[in-house]
C-alpha cells in the first residue's frame, strides 16, 4: 500500500460511512478506479482501523449525548414538555441494536458469502427506492410522532433496529439508509431518525469492529503501523466534519438526494466494475 491510496480510502471512508450512500460501494469502486484490488488481510485490517478512526469521530460529536446516557453527565436533555414521550435512555440504544448484531453473529459467514460486486450494485439501487418510498411515507401518510430523537418510543427504537437488519444481510445497502428510511416509515422525523441512527452507529460499529480485529491485529506490523495511523487519523478528521455537516444541512439535503446518488454509483458501478 503507498501513502496516497492509503489516504484516499481513508478519505472515502470518512466522507460515506454515516451517510446513506453505502460506504462498501464507495471503498470497492475507488479502488477499482485506482487500479488498486487488493483483498489482502492486510488491506482488511487497514478498512478495519480507518472504520475505527470513523467511528471515534462519530463518538466524539456525541460525547454529551453518550455522557448523559451512561450517567456520567450533569447536563440534561431538554425535552419538550406537551411531547408525549420521555427521554431517550439506554434501553432505546439496546432495542436499537440488538437485532442487527444477532443477525450479525449468527450469520455472519453467510452474510461474507453474500458478498459480491452485483449484490452491491442491486443493493445501492434497491437501497435508493426504499429511501424515497420512507421520504414519500413520511410526508404523506405517516403521523410524526417523534421531532426529536428524545421522543422516540421503545417500539420505535427497535423498529430501527430492525430495519438495521436489511444492511447486515444486504451488503452494499447502507446502514445508515436503512435505518434512517427506517425510522421515517416508523413515525420519526428525517432529523430524530437520523440522529438516532448516527447514535446507535457508535456501539455496534464498535463491537463489529473489535471482533474482526480480533482475527486481524497481527498484521499491525512496523511494516504497516505508519500508514495505518494516517488512515486513522484522515478517516477522523474526515468523518467529522462530514458528520456535523450533515447535521446542520439536514433540511437542505433530503433523503431522496442521497437516493438519486445512489443511482448514480450504481451505474459507475456497472460501467466500471460489472462490465
């Protein structure tokens, strides 16, 4: 691996790993561009490190939340008082992701023998038309009855978490399209769905990732540590400032935009990768 490709898949790590484009998409497509196709277990555990390095920027613009949840902070959500549902707690989080990392566990080597260039394409195409179906439901025919992510019930908590499942089964799908179109069908605002889907991201990306460290960390070598932590440190940074800008361009950029993208790499994809 060289420096540049090492930062570059870094880079698209950060910019589509919590954002409903198919993050998996993005990492086979770029290096299929770059002449790059490389499925060493080396090159597994550096997605594996740069994932991390994501995953601690997304923990980050959440450290209050993630503070108050686990008691360890004094400030406290304020919560519309006419609302008729309480603060998000811990068990919203479990209900969350509990159903994906049992799908996970028990499935996993038939989730990896799943995997494949044409599973992801029909994943990315699939994935958009049910982002603009959850869009459309939304406006149309479902109650709102969760703005903000605080009001979300337990039933919806783990109706996310279900629909989180779709990803875990259908590689290339996204998580965080799922979840999020999934919150949307299930009553919640694009915004409390979103913010609920970026929150429950942190714990089970967390334990997806530790476990396939588990079988990986022995190829962080002298050899490779170096790249490595530039990966880390881009994926971060990157994944940061992506995550913070969609939070505030939220309104802006609906969820079929991401929908209508998506299509758009599909058809990168059949030129570039299928054919």
């Amino acid at each position: 691996m060289s420096l540049i490709v090492s930062i570059i898949l870094a880079i698209v790590e950060g910019l589509t790993e919590f954002i409903p484009v198919s993050s998996t998409g993005h990492m086979i497509l770029t290096a299929k561009l770059m002449g790059y196709d490389d499925q060493s277990p080396e090159m597994k555990t550096f997605e594996i490190v740069i994932q991390l390095g994501a995953i601690l920027a997304m923990a980050w613009v959440y450290r209050e939340r993630i503070l108050n949840l686990l008691g360890l902070s004094k400030k406290v959500t304020v919560v519309d008082r006419n609302a008729p549902k309480g603060r998000l707690n811990l068990i919203h989080i479990l209900l969350g992701i509990v159903p994906a990392l049992g799908v996970g566990f028990f499935f996993r080597d038939y989730i990896k023998s799943l995997f494949s260039s044409q599973t992801v394409l029909w994943a990315l195409v699939v994935g958009g038309i049910f982002m603009i179906f959850a869009e459309w439901f939304n406006k149309n025919k479902a109650t709102i009855t969760a703005p903000e992510m605080d009001q979300l019930t337990y039933k919806q908590a783990l109706l996310i978490g279900v629909y989180q499942c779709i990803s875990v089964l259908w590689p290339g799908f996204s998580r965080s399209g799922s979840t999020i179109a999934g919150g949307m069908l299930s009553g919640a605002s694009y915004k409390a769905a979103a913010d609920f889907s970026f929150l429950i991201a942190i714990p089970i990306m967390c334990a997806v990732s530790g476990y396939e460290m588990l079988d990986s960390y022995r190829y962080l070598t002298s050899d490779t540590i170096g790249y490595f932590l530039i990966g880390f440190v881009v994926a971060f940074v990157v994944a940061y400032v992506v995550v913070l800008a969609f939070l505030k361009l939220i309104q802006r950029v609906q969820l079929r935009h991401f929908a209508y993208y998506r299509f758009i790499l599909a058809a990168l994809f059949w030129i570039f990768i299928m054919r």
